[in-house]
C-alpha cells in the first residue's frame, strides 16, 4: 500500500508535529522565557504608583461629581463643573 496519499492523524506536518501534536498546542499557554517575564514585571512595578496617582484623581472627581450634581453654591458648581470635565475629557 502507498501511504503517501493517505490521511492520518499521525502524519507529520513540515513543522514536525502530527496534527493531534499541533491540535494539543493550542490549549497550551505559550512559553514565556524568564528575561520577558521579569521585563514584564519590572514595567508592572515602574508603572504601578503612576496607575494608583490616576485611580485616586478619578476617584477624587467621581465624588466631586456626586456630591455636587445638585450644588446651589457656586463653589459646589464649580467643583461639579471641574469634576464632570475631568471625567468627559471636555477642555
């Protein structure tokens, strides 16, 4: 029998895995190699405090937001008018 033209699962492709082999791959997490995982690591901790810095002043601006939505004063609008800007991105 020829086996050239026959299908199987376990014929191997060009990259030298049968198909089961590169089926099987795709539910495998890719492999990381310790130099990106501490490159990752160390931009993680670079940027942390600069993340925490905007987290605080969204925060700050969603409850200056809420607590002034209905101000009177025009100290209470302002506040409200600065906060809304700041969460719109209006200039």
């Amino acid at each position: 029998m020829n086996s050239e033209g026959a299908s199987s699962a376990y014929m191997r492709e060009p990259s030298g895995l049968t198909t089961d082999e590169r089926i099987g791959s795709l539910f495998q997490p890719p492999s990381l190699l310790s130099a990106e995982y501490f490159e990752a690591q160390r931009r993680k901790t670079i940027l942390e405090p600069e993340k925490r810095l905007m987290l605080a002043i969204l925060e700050d601006a969603v409850d200056c937001f809420q607590n002034n939505v209905f101000a009177q004063s025009v100290k209470g609008r302002r506040l409200f008018q600065e906060a809304e800007k700041k969460i719109t991105r209006k200039k």
